[in-house]
C-alpha cells in the first residue's frame, strides 16, 4: 500500500481550457455501454472516424484492447470488473484533460461503475451513449461466439445470460441499434456534440 501523505499533485503549466482551445472542440467522455454484440465498438469506431475527418483529437479506448495492456492482469471477477472499469476512468479523465473527445466501448453492465466514473468527471464531461439493442439481435450477431459459448456453460457470469446488464436509466443518447445502419447510429452521436456545442 503507497503512502498517500508522500504523494503531492503537481499542476500544469498549460490549462485544460488551453488544451480545448488549441484544438477547438469541447473535451468529453462518450461513454458507449450495451451488452456484447450490441454494436459499441462498431458505433464507436464510426464516430472516431467522423470526427476525425471534422479535424477534431479523438481517441478510442475499447475493451478488449485495454485487457491485453493496462488491464492484462484483470479477471472477469466482480472485484476485477469494477478494476477494469475504474481504470479505464482514470485513463479516459487524463485523455479528457488533454483536450480530448475520448469514446470508450465497454460493456460494463452495472448502473454503480457508470455513475463511478461519472462522479470522477466534470459536470457535462461525461457522456453516457446506450446502445440499446435487444438480446436476441446481440445473440443473433454473436461476433465472438461468445453467446453460444455462455449458453454452453462454458463461459459463467456472462453479461444478458447468467450475469445481469442494468440499463442507463436517463442517458445522454440512447441508440436502439436494430434495423438502422452504423452510419445513421453515428450521425446520432454527432449531431448530440454538434447541438451541445462539443464540436
């Protein structure tokens, strides 16, 4: 355990706002949450690409990606889960900091971890993208065979199956991902940054 009492923060020469305003845009957290196969990562993508065609500084951080670097040691635990998701808070407030627009894709299905990583962010600098697609079409897509494999038995607490996914209640965007196409889901994200003075 390290020595908080040690531990002083140091402040930058150069502001946030600073930042911001080099790159002219608003920095913010679109956080994409929706259970597996509902569409994140690929939504996610889509929206990157559209910013960065606008000229704006974006980064994606993605589940999967994270799990084989900064959260390799992690299990699929509820302790590790919580972990998981604390970090990639952390990461995404720092990507944040920096000027900005960070988009995360993970599934994190508990209402406790969103709010957590909500609460360590600015007012407004969070931003909660649901992606709303119903469980069948997510086991119907099953891009992973991740499904199959939890209704097997051989994956336990699986996310939709044994393991529940609670919903945002009020997020800031919610795309019901069924029968529409990627760039129509994208163009939603857009037009929210667009309208909310983001970009």
């Amino acid at each position: 355990m390290q020595d908080n009492e040690n531990i002083v923060w140091h402040d930058h020469h150069v502001s946030r706002a600073e930042r911001s305003e080099m790159k002219n845009q608003t920095p913010c957290i679109l956080w994409f949450t929706g259970l597996s196969g509902s569409g994140k990562s690929t939504v996610a993508n889509a929206v990157e690409n559209l910013l960065f065609q606008m000229a704006k500084h974006t980064y994606l951080l993605d589940g999967d990606n994270v799990r084989h670097g900064l959260n390799k040691g992690l299990s699929f635990s509820e302790v590790d889960r919580v972990e998981n998701i604390r970090r990639v808070g952390e990461v995404a407030k720092l990507f944040s900091d920096a000027g900005l627009i960070v988009l995360t894709a993970f599934i994190s299905p508990f209402a406790a971890d969103r709010n957590m990583v909500r609460e360590m962010t600015r007012p407004g600098e969070f931003i909660e993208v649901f992606i709303d697609t119903p469980l069948a079409t997510c086991e119907q897509r099953d891009p992973k065979g991740l499904y199959k494999k939890a209704r097997a038995g051989e994956i336990k607490d699986f996310t939709g199956i044994d393991s529940p996914y609670e919903a945002p209640s009020n997020p800031e965007i919610r795309i019901v991902n069924d029968g529409i196409s990627i760039d129509n889901a994208a163009q939603q994200v857009i037009d929210y940054l667009k309208e909310n003075k983001y970009i």
